[in-house]
C-alpha cells in the first residue's frame, strides 16, 4: 500500500479568507485617509481664521481713533455664495471692505466676520468673530447636525 503525502501550499479556502481579511483592512485604511484629509482641511480653515483675526487686529491698532470711535464696528452678513467686492470712501471702510472679501475667499466662500469694539472705562475690549462654513468635517461625526464652526478672538486697544 501506497502512503499518502502531507498536503503541501495554499488551499483555494485559505486564499480567499486572506483576501478578505488584507480588503478589509485596506478599506479601514482609506477611511481613516478620508478622515484625515477632512480634519486637516478644517484645521487649515481654523488656522486661516486665526489668522485674519490677527489681522484685523493689526488694522485696529493702525488706525486706533477710527477704532476707538466705532468705524470698525461690523455685524456678521449672511452668505450669500459671492464675496463682496472691495470698496471704501474712509480708511476704516476700506480695510473693513478687503478684510470681509479676504474672509470670504480665504474660507471658501462662505467666510463672514464681526467686529465689536467696545469700551470699558479707559480701556477698549475689541471681539473679532469669525464664521465659516465647516460641513466638509463636521458632516462625518455622527450627530453633527450644525455645520458652522466660530472662531472668536479677544483683545484690547
């Protein structure tokens, strides 16, 4: 009687199952690039934010009667999809008229800002919010219904 070799390689069965496991986890993969890619892009909205924030700061500081006397004062406009075209008679409505389109453009479109400043004895406390349209990030955390992320920064003239 002839006795019979050990079996040797792959089984077709054994093929298939690591074929599954290997695309699973190369799905796992690209859903965590996916994620990846949204958050980075909300964190460089975030940055830009901070950014034009300090900004406005800036042109406070530069043109500080105008400032003090409420020039800069600016409430949010709803989006409207177009960003506003640059224009201005005044200093203030001119670096308030770029700074509003430079908002705009560099969050998408959908970028918006206000300004209060206010003052407290001698002391002017200034409030620049900024407002963008975040749903690019926010749209893939489960119960995200409000897709608006606010960035406020606080100062004194």
């Amino acid at each position: 009687m002839q006795s019979r070799l050990p079996a040797r390689g792959f089984t077709l069965v054994e093929l298939l199952v690591s074929v599954v496991i290997l695309s699973i986890g190369l799905l796992g993969l690209a859903g965590l690039q996916n994620v990846g890619v949204a958050a980075s892009y909300s964190a460089l909205q975030r940055s830009q934010a901070s950014w034009l924030a300090s900004e406005m700061s800036d042109l406070l500081r530069a043109n500080l009667p105008a400032a003090r006397a409420g020039a800069y004062n600016l409430a949010f406009a709803e989006p409207t999809g177009d960003c506003p075209a640059v224009s201005g008679s005044s200093r203030a409505q001119l670096d308030l008229s770029q700074w509003r389109n430079t908002v705009c453009t560099a969050l998408g479109g959908s970028g918006g800002g206000s300004i209060r400043v206010s003052r407290s004895g001698d002391l002017y406390r200034v409030e620049i919010a900024i407002r963008w349209d975040d749903s690019r990030a926010r749209g893939r955390w489960p119960g995200a219904d409000e897709h608006w992320e606010t960035f406020i920064y606080r100062t004194s003239l």
